[in-house]
C-alpha cells in the first residue's frame, strides 16, 4: 500500500464543481408530471420558473417544520416517522397526498 490515499482523511482532495442552483434540478418534466397530477392539460412555457420558486418556498416551510419537530425530539436524523407528517399538517396539506415521501 502506498503512503497516500490509504486510511482515514488522507486521500486526494477533490475539485469541487462550482456551486449551481439548485432549482435547475426541478426539472421541466417533473413540473409537468405534478400539473398533470393536478389536471392541467397545457403549460406555457413562462410558469416553469414561477413554479420552480414556489415549490422552493413551500419546501423551505415544510423542511423547516420538520427541523423543529425534529429538534424538539432531541435528535439530529430527520426520520419519516411522523415528523413530516406534522410539518405538511401545519400547512394544511393532506399527508395522504404526498404519500411518496416515505
């Protein structure tokens, strides 16, 4: 075994790749498939971005509820137990819904 790259911390470092945003990774097919869930049979082109920004914020509410239930728990794992469940109840989505998420 060489010296290096071997053991604990002391591999190669890594390049990192530049920071992107992460909105891009909501794609165009996935915000389709979700406004075909609700029932839309055409989508202009001008609503992927204004749906990309409120899918964040809704996000950003629903991580953030789960954090507290989580961090009132004592625990650092965000689990599937139920935890979620509360965070979509307080914004008045229905769990049952979004039933994808375990």
């Amino acid at each position: 075994m060489s010296g290096k790259g071997k053991g604990k911390g002391f591999g190669k470092a890594k390049h990192r790749s530049k920071e992107k945003d992460v909105l891009t990774g909501i794609t165009k097919p996935a915000i389709r498939r979700l406004a075909r869930r609700g029932g839309v049979k055409r989508i202009s082109s001008t609503i992927y971005p204004q749906t990309r920004e409120v899918l964040k914020a809704f996000l950003d509410v629903v991580i953030r509820d789960s954090l507290i239930y989580t961090d009132h728990a004592q625990r650092k794992t965000v689990t599937s137990s139920g935890r979620h469940v509360y965070a979509l109840k307080e914004t008045r989505q229905d769990p049952c819904m979004v039933s994808n998420l375990e």
